[in-house]
C-alpha cells in the first residue's frame, strides 16, 4: 500500500469510501499542514473532480502528490498546482476557468476567459506568482 492509501484508510473514519471536509482536516493537520478550516474548504473544493462534496481516492490521491512534491506548502501553491493540469508550469486559459468555476467563483464564461486573457493566459499562461497573488486577493472573499 502506498503512501496516499494509507492515509486515505487511516482518515476515512467513518469508512464510508471518500474523505469529508473534517476528516480530509484532520489527516493534513497529521502531516504537519498549518491549514485552517476554511483553507480545507477551499481545497476541497478545488479537488473534488466530480463534485460529490467529498474526497474520494483518485482525488485524495492527487492532492497527496502535490503535497509531497512542492517546497512551500500553503493554499495558493496546492492551487497553482491543481490547476495546472498539463503541469508545463503555467496556467493556461482552459486550466483557469476550471479552477475558478471549481472554486464556485460567481462569473459568466465570458468573463472569466476574458479574466483570464487580461492576466495573460492566452500568450504567455499565467505564472505562479500571478496566479498565487490572485488567490490571495480571492481568498479573503470566499
Ligand atoms: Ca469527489
Ligand atoms: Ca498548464
């Protein structure tokens, strides 16, 4: 069993098969993370793919992996990673509106394409510091 599967059976206390918000809470504070309630809300969010509410594995998992491979473990760098989902490093415009819309950010398609071509999605992508000061402006409302 690797790594993410032990921690996915450890946590999943009420063995129902998938990770809730509380439970996903309490296995990242066991790893040493310092995120608060909110930010787990927020990364919930962010990975739950098929938007069930709940983490399940193939999702868990992923989340385990960026965790375990970036130096600076805070919100907006577990952010940026999910949603660079070709991981080449910059968030394009297609990666961009799926973390949005992921995050339930109340905008049309319209606007947020045309957001994100503003921060430069559609010629360079947008880097990491761009897109993590972003989420911090961001974070304060939601
Ligand atoms: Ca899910
Ligand atoms: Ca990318």
């Amino acid at each position: 069993m690797d790594f993410a599967e032990q921690m996915f059976k450890k946590y999943d206390q009420d063995k129902s098969g998938s990770l809730q918000m509380q439970e996903v809470y309490d296995c990242l504070q066991s790893l040493g993370t310092k995120f608060s309630q909110k930010d787990i809300q927020i990364i919930v969010q962010a990975f739950d793919d098929n938007k069930n509410g709940v983490l399940d594995y193939n999702e868990f998992e992923q989340l385990v992996y960026i965790l375990q491979n970036i130096n600076n473990i805070s919100i907006e760098s577990v952010l940026f990673y999910k949603a660079d989902s070709d991981k080449n490093g910059v968030i394009d415009v297609n990666e961009f509106m799926n973390i949005m819309k992921s995050l339930q950010v109340q905008m049309t398609d319209e606007k947020l394409k045309n957001f994100a071509i503003q921060m430069g999605a559609a010629t360079d992508g947008i880097g990491f510091e761009n897109f993590t000061n972003l989420i911090t402006k961001m974070k304060v409302l939601m």
